[in-house]
C-alpha cells in the first residue's frame, strides 16, 4: 500500500481522480492533513481518504510502519513536519512532492510562519528522504543546496487544473479595443513582488493600459495594501480582483490579456503560467526563478521582468504570438492525465524495486538484519537500525528479542513513544500483562498526553497506586486534579474523586501511606480552602513528614485580600466574607470551608511543623494595610496559574490573586565528624564510638562502602549521586596522606565528607596511609561483621541513574545462587549486533569487575589471600586461567614475582575461578568512570575505556546462570593481551600522587595503553568560555569566576605550547577584538592545535543581519507594521554593540519595554540569553546603568568602550573564511549549532540548550582544520 499525506486542495482532489483512474486505488490510501488557504471554501472529494487530526494515533502509526511508500504532497503543515521529525527512520521510504512554497520558507525563517525551530525539523525530513518530485526540476536543486538533502530526483506532479479544449475556443478571439489590458501578479502574496511591477509599470500610466491584479487568493490585508498603491499610482486604469471566478469565466478573462506581469521570487503560479503561455499571451517572469528557467528549457519564450525599466512601451506589448503555436501541443500533452499517469507509476515502481513486498522469505530477512548490522557497525547508537531489526523480529514472532531492540531504540532515540507503543506490544505478545502495565505507568508519567499511550492505558484499563510511585526515582505530588498543561506533565495527582493512569485516590484529611522523607515535591492549588481549617495543621504535619530533607511544598491557595475574590464573595453587615459563589456550592454547603486572608495562614502555619523544622516564605500576598507583595516565583519548583505573570486578570495594574507560600523542610543537621581518629574505629558524631548497626541505622537497606583519598572533585561526584538516589546507610573510608606533599589534598576530601547535611555516614579516618588494597579488603571485612551483602563505590566511580536498582535486584534475587560471586555495575561496550540477539538486562562471566561493585558474605568468605597455596590449589583442580582474558595468568605471575605488588582484585578473581564461579555484568553499563582524566596515575588520560551508559530501567534478569558464549568470547576478547609474548608496557605519566597499588583492570589498561595521539580528541580548549564551560575541556576568559575557568588576557599570547590541544572552540569572542588584532590571534590558536586538530568559530552573523535589514526595510516602506517592529530590533543588531557608549546600550532600554515590540521574533534571534536577559529586567524594573538621562562624561564613554563589551567588527561567511585561510587552516565550512567534526561535540552543550534550542541563533558557525 502506498500512503498519499495531503492537504484539502484543487490539485491533490485531480491527483486522487488521476490514481482512481490508471491504478488500483486500493492499494492508495490519502491521509487529508488541513486545507489549503486558497481552497478554503471548495469542496474536495477523494476516494480512499481519511482526514486525520492527529498523527499520534496507534492505527496512523501501524499503516506508516506497514506501508511500502509513503508520498508527502507539499511539505506545509506542522503536525506532518513534528510527526516525521519524530519518526525519521520512516524517512528512507519517503517521497516529497514539492509544491513551490514549501522549498523556499527557508526565505522566512525566524518570521511566525517559520519560527528557527520548525525550519531546524524541516531541513531534518529534507535531507533524508528518500526520492523528491517537483514541477520544475530546479526546485529540487534549491532542496539539494539550501537543506542538503541525499534524495535522487524523479519528475512527477499533477495533471494540470485546465480545459485544454475550452481554451481552444477561446485562443484566437478577436480584441475590439485598442487598450492594452496588462495582469499584474497572481495572488496576494508577499512572494508576488507587486509593488515592484507597478513601479515598473508607472513608465506606462499614460498609456492606454488597464492593469488588473487578482488578489482572491493569500493576505487579504496585503491584498488592500496592494489596491490602495494600484489605485494611487493608476486611478482608474487599476482594477483589483478580490472574486473568485470559475474555470471558464477566468479562462475568459486571460484570453482578453496581452500582457502578463509576474514578479515571483520563487516558483510560483505555474498554473496560470501554463494557462497563458496556451492561449499565446506575452509572459514576463523574473529570470532566476525555476519557472522561468524550466519553461524556456522546454523551447518556450518567456520575458526577463527586469528588463522592462529599459524598453519602451511598443516593445513592452508586441508579441508575435510564437507561444501558442508550440505551447500548443507541448503544454496538452505535458500535463494531461495519461503524461502524469506515466511518471507516476514510474514512481510507485521505483518504491517497489527499493522496498520489496513484505511476504519476504528467509534470505531477504536475514539480508534485511545484515544491513541494520552494517548499520549498527558504523554507528552503534543509530535507533533506527534498533527499531528495524524490532520489526523484523517482531514480524517473526521473535518477541523476546524485538523487546531488546525496541529498549535499544527507546533509550537512543531520547526515550522514543514509538519505540515505547511497541515495547508494550510485545509484552502483550508474550502475555506479561502485569509487565506491560508497568512499563505503561512509568512512561505515562512523562507522556501524560500522549493519545497512544493514553489508549494503551484504556484498554489495559491502568490506575495508579500507591505501591507504582514507591519505586520511582523522584515522586511528585499535586494535591487535586492536575491540570491538562505541560508545566504539570511529571506530577502525581492525589484526587477525592479520579482514579487513572496519573490519579490515586486519595483524601487529603487521611494519612499518606509513605516513607518517612521520600517525596522529592508536594504542590497544591486552589485545594486546601476546601478542607476545615482545623484540620490542616495535621494535613501539613504529615507532608512535611513524606518531604525530603530541603524538599519544597508549594502552597497556592485564594487571596481574599485580592479585590476580584473580595468583590465577587458575599459578606455580612461588618464586611465579612461569609460565602464565595466562585469557590463552587451553596450557602448551606459552601465549597470554600474558610477564606484564607496573610493573617489567618500565618496562624496556621505557626501550627506545623514546618515553623519549627523548616522556613517558610510568603512569595505572593496581600498585607494588612492592602498593599501586596510579588517576590519572583521559581516556577521550576511548582508552575502557579494564578499569578500575574500567567493570569491576565490581575496583570494590570500586577497583583497578586493567590497567597503563594513555599514551605521548605530543613536539610538534616550536619554531622561534625573529627578529622583524625584511630583507623579501627567508626565514628558518627562528638567522636563517640557507635555500632555498625545500631536503631538508628538505616538497617534495611544494604550498606554502601565509599573509598576515598585525595580526590576532592572527583568525590564530589560520586556523593553528589549517592545524594540524588538518596542513599542513606553509608560507610566512608578516608584513607591517610602516603607523603606531605597529598596532605591538601587529603584534608580537602575530608571537609567534603564533613559537609555532608543529607544523611549520616558512618565515617573511617585513617591516621596513616593503608593503601588502596587494604582500604578495600578492610572496609569489606568491616561491613560483614553486621551485613550480609554490601555495594562498594571508590571515589571515580559515579553511579547512574539504575546502578542502585540494579545492584539491590541482584543481591536479593541471587542472594541463594552460589555460583554467582558478585555483581559488576560497569560493563564493556557489547557490540549491538550481539545484545539485539540477546533477550536479557545482564550476562555472566567468570572474571570479576572493581569499578562499582557489590557481593554478598556468603561468597567474600571464599576469598584466599595466600598467593601460593591459591596457586597450589588452582594447579591441583587444573583451573584454566585465561578463561576471562589472557592478562590473568601474566599478572598472577608478575605478583608472585613481586613486580606487580598488592593488587587485592587478583585473589578475589582466582578465588572465584577456583570455586567455578560467575560474576553478574549488565548489558549497558551503570557506572561511568571519571578517573581516567590524567589525575590517576595507571593510565594517565584515556577514553578507551568510555561505554554505553545505560538510559533505561533494567528488567529482564534470567533465573537460572547460563553464560552466551557469543558474549563471552567477545568480553574475553577485549581483556586479551594484544601481544601476550611481548613485556608490558608499565611506564606511567607522572601525575599527582594517588594511591599506587593497581588493581587488575587498573594492569589490564596500562598493558593495553596506546600512544594519545592516534585521532582522539581529549585535549579540548574553550577561549573566552564567560559562563557556559565543561569541565572535560580547558576554559579560558579574561575573568574567572570559577574554579573550572583560567584567567589570561585573550589580547596576549595563550599560555599553552605549540601542539598542545587537540580542538579550539571560542564562541562570540572574535568580534570584541579590533580588526586588526584577530589575524594574530587566530595565528595564536593555530599554533597550539595539534596536525588534524580542529577549530570551531562562533561569531554573530554579518550576513543573516544585513539580509534581515535589507527585507525588513523593504516591507516596512510598504506599511508592514509587522516587519516595522522587527526593522527596529534589527538596526540595534547591526549598530549598538558596536557603537554603544555605556553598558546595556539600546538593546537594554529595548527590552526594559513592558511591551516589546516583536518580543517573538527578538527571542528567536538572541536565543536563551536574550529570554533571561528580558526575564531580568522584567523581574528587576527601571535598572537601566543609563538611566539619569543626562549626558555621558566622555572620560566614561572612553572608560567603557575600552571595557570590552562592545563589538570592534563583524564578520560574514567571506571574511571570517579569508582569516582562517590567511592563519594557515585548510578543509574551512560552515556548518550550523547541531553539526559539528568535533567527536561528541553536543554533549557539552555550548552551542545548543538542553532542550535542544539554539543558544545563539544570531550566528555563523564555522570549521576548519589545521
């Protein structure tokens, strides 16, 4: 089947006629999305049609997947561009028709009808469709060069809307007047250039002309703009037509034309050129647009528009009629039913050539998994190839397997509904009801609106309970029923009367049946008025107890101090109000029990326990005296409706309408842990001796054990991640300085350890240096003596968002199986085209991983420390020690030797060989390692050990232990020796002294370390960083505000050796310098870039800014209010950073407006920065550094632009190029904020926000190499 995406229109209603005719219409399907502007009143018949509201529809997305081709007809409408920017790998069997108009909107981006952001989808469909069909084959070029599309090119569009018959009877009728009748335009569209033709034409207002202009179809405001100037320039020699006429009444009407004016800048009108050229009229078009190129292609004569300034008037209309001799039979036959019919299935055979019937047999299955293989080979996080193999498998009934795939896509393509619908499916395949339904709960959440998961949840009939909400990560509540709006998408609403999928049960008046601190926000609006007053103390009581520690509860209740809600209620003889109609019920039974005044909340709140454990801050109120209070709200805690920032009816004059309270529980109490202590004891608090497991243990949870040394940054991750998964039975073991040199380093780590205000660890400070083997073996034995299992975390490994859950799933569900001796939270990466065969969440093997790992005492009692009798036992059972990787036996013997000294992993690691033991491993790995960053002394700075992190909850754990011997030759392989004959490479870079002893994967790296400079990008420089850094990269600024960034001059030489860095990357720091400083510096970056290193360049765009100027200016002078708003912010572009003479400059007093002209279009050029800037200035009224209004000292102006903040100069895609060639770079393009040759380049998040938006859409983004 082949699917036809549409609009309601004149020429898709010919084409459907046109496939009902000359195929089986059958086999056409036409999705009908919107209506075409110009057919707003025609009624359109099509046979096999469906008109479609929503694309989000489980039947819409079931034909798109099962379809052979898919036929995009224009590519207009917002909802078909969201919907295949969402589902890209449905673009490969996509072919576009292109339309005109669709092809040129990139001439509008930034304006209303084309905001950044839908321009940035529709270059994304562009590029990677699959085939593209056009009038003119010029259009498809403008495709190729603008969006770079990879598409091939086939001609084909529709039969043309004319009677060629018709218009043989009316071709040669005789003219009895002498006026020159002239048509002007097409429609009233901006694209028709009309006021350029009447100036064109004004040479001949003394002529014996009538100029008609057909305005019916577009801007009708344009349309009496265009009238008005007719008028003006003519009188009456200019005749608007604002009435639409049918086929024959028009084709009469062209045939009394001698003339045709027509000034599109683009293709456009090609209908009524058809119409005109048959009928033998005289044709002027502007020479650069398709049309004109494509008609005269065909041997027709057309006339250059801007030639007619130079020709007079008996040139202008003379015409020897040539067209309707061979526009004749070319123009009938060109575009008749039979010709299109032609292409077309020419078309549909090409889909079926690429795109084989689904009734495939073995060999093209398994050539269809080879090429998502090849695929995955290439690009191992590519979603789509996941999601193919998914639907192979899925059709092969191979449920278990296109689960796997379906997770892959899912968590690569950003948690992808698709690949969610489809994950669900399969779980009903296979009848995991209960699996389903949950999965369906925890994507819900995040997709409350979703209207496939929404029928997914009505068909599985899914409620939401208390028990759902216990396992996620972070609980939300909303006291009420939460509002259908995205500020509200990840809320659980608690509601007297709806239970669903996003809804418990629940009475406010009733106990929550919750942990103590274990909800991350409590909200509520408009709910609490609802309650008696004398039962909220209570209430409050018992959300402060669910609250985490520093967590928020965001109270919003009516303001009767607020003049609507006072004038609005009932009150007696005193004023007093005694009943709101506004709050809902009668008199008798008033829906609002109290009427909450600043004075009766504060009395309330004095009540709970939040006045005595917490803080309390009034952010919106009225006082006693009637005067309000409107401190800045963070909607980030808890979005308010009725505020003036989001209700109009209190935004003039601003005032409040809600009393809006934040209610903050206090974080737990620091621990005042001592510094120096013997190193056998554990201590809590006051240096009291306390037990491992005493009442106040968090004895149900299993004990976390965090080895730590001298590390500060890199512990501060890691108690960053045990605070975010809230981890409260925690031991620290601080181990002591080995020389005086560490002793900074040391104490540091330990005021970390004493700041800790989120839980109460139980802490060792060593008072002299153990090492890393005996802090290990130590800790574990310590912890056995009251615990059964534990987790053990050193100070570089930082646990992901599943480690904790994954861990506690294993030790519980494997706690009896002996055979298994532990479990790894780290992984290697497995290759996709193994785990897309392999069902299961982890793997066993027999060698053990240290990096975030966890075992049980069961097993930890088989450890034999004894080298040698370990080595006599391993010899009597004949153990084969290359089994996990041919390293094994190489570092045994190296320890047994005493040249690799006191690795504690090998005899853990040969203990479970002897024992037949497996290791737990996930698929994807839970740990990231952030050691490898040079400050370790074993490998120095490496990404060869960087994995596929995973992004999704794991939940397919196998009960018995079979190990996939795919999988395990593939771990084997990877730990092997490249050169096992060879000596081990042990040299190490010198770095900052940590602890020395190594551990068998710490061995394993050094003998499988390679030179750095062999194409990896670790070394990464950020030049004038100001606030937007990662610490992965060297920040530099004039000005440091952080420890993360150096302070350097950027006017002097850098202070970095030639070679040094692999990429340069500076952002909106060029054009600060005077013009003649930025070859030299540019030089300097050069120099310290490495062969083969990179450049990335950011600067405002010259070009885009003189473009947008000179189009402004031109609408604007035709009293285009719109592009009069845009004409003003744009001048400030061009002018004030450069010529400002006190900071802030005119752009500041711009946005100090209350009502910023073309406030949309300003944000879409400045980006995030411009949004906080107004946000600002809104928030902080009359703080402009100008703002006395008296003249600036000229001392000051000299002061200030010496400052650095204004522009010195501007660069375009020309003149920064020629800077970058001058300095020696090769291989120099533009690219945009989303591509880059810099390897993982959008991961740090300097040119694009992490809501994916542009930081500064102003700018010109370009490359080189050196």
């Amino acid at each position: 089947m082949f699917v036809h995406i549409v609009f309601e229109s004149d020429y898709a209603s010919v084409h459907n006629q046109m496939i009902n005719k000359y195929f089986d219409s059958s086999e056409h399907l036409f999705l009908i999305s919107g209506r075409a502007m110009w057919d707003d009143a025609k009624k359109c018949d099509f046979v096999n049609g469906i008109k479609v509201n929503s694309f989000d529809d489980l039947e819409i997305a079931r034909i798109m997947e099962s379809c052979t081709g898919i036929i995009i007809h224009g590519l207009f409408f917002n909802q078909v561009i969201d919907y295949f920017f969402k589902n890209q790998h449905l673009l490969s069997k996509v072919h576009w028709v292109i339309w005109g108009g669709d092809v040129n909107f990139y001439r509008e981006v930034g304006s209303p009808t084309n905001p950044y952001e839908l321009e940035e989808k529709r270059k994304a469909i562009i590029k990677k469709v699959f085939m593209i069909s056009a009038a003119v084959k010029d259009d498809y070029y403008v495709a190729k060069e603008v969006y770079k599309t990879e598409a091939g090119f086939m001609y084909g569009i529709y039969p043309a809307l004319i009677d060629f018959d018709y218009l043989d009877t009316i071709k040669n009728k005789q003219k009895f007047t002498d006026e020159i009748s002239i048509l002007a335009g097409t429609s009233s569209t901006i694209s028709n250039g009309h006021n350029e033709i009447l100036e064109l034409l004004t040479k001949f207002k003394d002529e014996k002309i009538k100029i008609y202009c057909p305005l019916v179809y577009g801007d009708k405001t344009l349309g009496e703009k265009v009238a008005a100037l007719g008028h003006n320039l003519f009188g009456e020699k200019f005749v608007p037509l604002f009435k639409f006429q049918p086929f024959k009444e028009y084709a009469d009407f062209l045939s009394s034309i001698d003339v045709v004016v027509l000034n599109h800048n683009r293709q456009q009108g090609v209908g009524n050129t058809i119409n005109l050229l048959y009928l033998g009229k005289k044709v002027f078009l502007r020479k650069e647009t398709a049309t004109f190129s494509h008609f005269t292609e065909k041997g027709l004569k057309l006339f250059n528009t801007q030639d007619i300034a130079g020709i007079d008037f008996k040139t202008f209309y003379e015409h020897n009629n040539v067209n309707a001799i061979k526009a004749g039979k070319f123009l009938k036959e060109e575009y008749s039913f039979e010709k299109q019919a032609a292409l077309w299935k020419n078309i549909f055979s090409n889909f079926k050539k690429q795109f084989p019937n689904e009734s495939k047999n073995d060999e093209s299955i398994e050539d269809a998994k080879n090429k998502c293989y090849e695929i995955l080979s290439a690009d191992p996080e590519n979603s789509v190839a996941y999601y193919q193999l998914g639907e192979i498998n899925y059709s092969l009934k191979n449920y278990d397997i296109a689960l796997r795939n379906y997770k892959s896509a899912f968590q690569l393509s950003g948690e992808g509904l698709e690949a969610a619908v489809k994950m669900v499916l399969c779980h009903l395949s296979m009848s995991r009801i209960e699996e389903a339904v949950k999965f369906l709960k925890k994507i819900i959440i995040k997709n409350p609106y979703d209207k496939n998961l929404l029928l997914l949840c009505k068909e599985l009939n899914v409620t939401m309970e208390w028990d759902d909400i216990k396992e996620y990560p972070s609980i939300k509540l909303y006291a009420g029923d939460i509002p259908e709006r995205d500020e509200y998408k990840k809320l659980i609403g608690l509601s007297i009367e709806k239970k669903d999928h996003r809804h418990i049960l629940h009475d406010m008046t009733n106990p929550l049946p919750l942990k103590d601190n274990s909800v991350d926000s409590f909200q509520s609006e408009d709910v609490f008025e609802h309650i008696p007053y004398e039962k909220l103390p209570a209430v409050f009581d018992e959300i402060f107890r669910v609250l985490k520690p520093g967590a928020t509860f965001r109270l919003s209740i009516p303001d009767y101090g607020c003049d609507i809600l006072y004038e609005r209620s009932l009150k007696d003889s005193n004023g007093k109000i005694i009943f709101d109609a506004g709050g809902g019920g009668t008199i008798e039974n008033p829906g609002h029990l109290w009427f909450p005044v600043i004075s009766n909340v504060k009395e309330l709140l004095h009540k709970t326990e939040f006045e005595k454990s917490g803080t309390i801050d009034l952010l919106h109120h009225y006082n006693h005296d009637g005067s309000s209070v409107l401190k800045n709200i963070d909607y980030s805690k808890g979005f308010v409706a009725r505020t003036p920032d989001n209700d109009k009816r209190v935004q003039n004059p601003r005032r409040p309408m809600s009393l809006v309270i934040d209610l903050i529980k206090s974080p737990v109490e620091s621990s005042n842990l001592s510094l120096s202590i013997n190193s056998d004891k554990v201590y809590q608090r006051n240096n009291n001796l306390i037990e491992l497991k005493s009442e106040n243990d968090n004895s149900d949870e299993i004990p976390v054990i965090l080895i730590c040394y001298n590390r500060p940054w890199h512990t501060q991750q890691v108690l960053n991640s045990l605070k975010q998964y809230d981890i409260k039975n925690l031991y620290i073991f601080c181990d002591a300085p080995k020389t005086s040199k560490n002793v900074e380093e040391v104490n540091a780590v330990r005021d970390l350890i004493k700041s800790i205000d989120w839980t109460l660890p139980k802490v060792v400070y060593q008072t002299e240096n153990q090492g890393l083997a005996k802090s290990i073996v130590n800790s574990v034995n310590l912890v056995f003596e009251k615990y059964d299992r534990l987790i053990l975390l050193e100070d570089d490994c930082v646990p992901q968002k599943y480690f904790f859950d994954f861990m506690s799933t294993c030790l519980n569900k494997y706690e009896k199986n002996e055979k298994i001796y532990g479990i790894s939270g780290y992984s290697i990466p497995i290759p996709n085209e193994i785990l897309s065969e392999y069902p299961n969440d982890l793997y066993f093997c027999p060698r053990i991983g240290s990096w975030g790992w966890g075992t049980w005492k069961r097993a930890w009692k088989h450890k034999i420390n004894d080298l040698n009798f370990l080595n006599d036992e391993l010899h009597k059972k004949d153990v084969d020690l290359n089994q996990g990787g041919d390293d094994v036996p190489v570092m045994f013997e190296q320890m047994r030797n005493g040249s690799l000294k006191d690795v504690w992993t090998m005899s853990w690691l040969l203990s479970v060989y002897l024992n037949d033991g497996v290791y737990i491993y996930p698929t994807k790995s839970h740990i990231a390692n952030i050691g490898l960053d040079g400050t370790g002394v074993h490998c120095g700075k490496t990404n060869k050990f960087d994995t596929v992190m995973a992004i999704s909850k794991p939940n397919i754990y196998p009960v018995d232990v079979v190990t996939n011997k795919q999988l395990l030759q593939y771990f084997v392989n990877k730990h092997n020796l490249q050169e096992s004959n060879s000596k081990p490479k042990t040299s190490i870079p010198e770095k900052r002294e940590t602890n020395s002893e190594a551990t068998a994967l710490d061995v394993y790296k050094i003998l499988l370390s390679k030179d750095s400079n062999t194409g990896n990008f670790n070394k990464l420089l950020n030049l004038g960083c100001g606030n937007r850094f990662h610490k992965d990269w060297v920040n530099v600024d004039f000005v440091s505000y952080s420890k993360e960034v150096m302070e350097h001059d950027l006017k002097n030489p850098l202070p970095f050796s030639d070679g040094s860095f692999d990429v340069v990357y500076h952002s909106h720091v060029l054009e600060h310098f005077q013009k003649a400083f930025a070859p030299k510096f540019l030089k300097n970056c050069f120099n310290i870039l490495r062969k083969g290193g990179i450049i990335r360049v950011v600067v405002p765009d010259l070009e885009q800014i003189a473009k947008y100027y000179l189009d402004l200016m031109e609408k604007s002078l035709t009293s285009d209010l719109n592009a009069q708003a845009k004409y003003d912010w744009i001048m400030l572009e061009l002018f004030d950073q450069t010529v400002r003479n006190y900071s802030g400059g005119e752009m500041l007093k711009y946005w100090q407006q209350q009502e910023i002209p073309a406030e949309e279009f300003v944000v879409a050029r400045m980006g995030s920065e411009a949004k906080d800037v107004i946000n600002s200035v809104r928030k902080n009224p009359g703080q402009n550094n100008n703002g006395n209004g008296k003249e600036p000292d000229p001392m000051k102006i000299g002061k200030f632009r010496l400052s650095g903040e204004i522009h010195q100069w501007m660069y375009d895609r020309y003149s920064l190029s020629k800077l970058l060639k001058e300095a020696g770079f090769t291989n120099i393009k533009v690219t945009t904020a989303f591509e880059s040759i810099i390897p993982n380049f959008n991961k740090y998040h300097l040119d694009v926000e992490y809501d994916n938006s542009i930081r500064k859409p102003d700018s010109l983004f370009m490359e080189a190499i050196k």
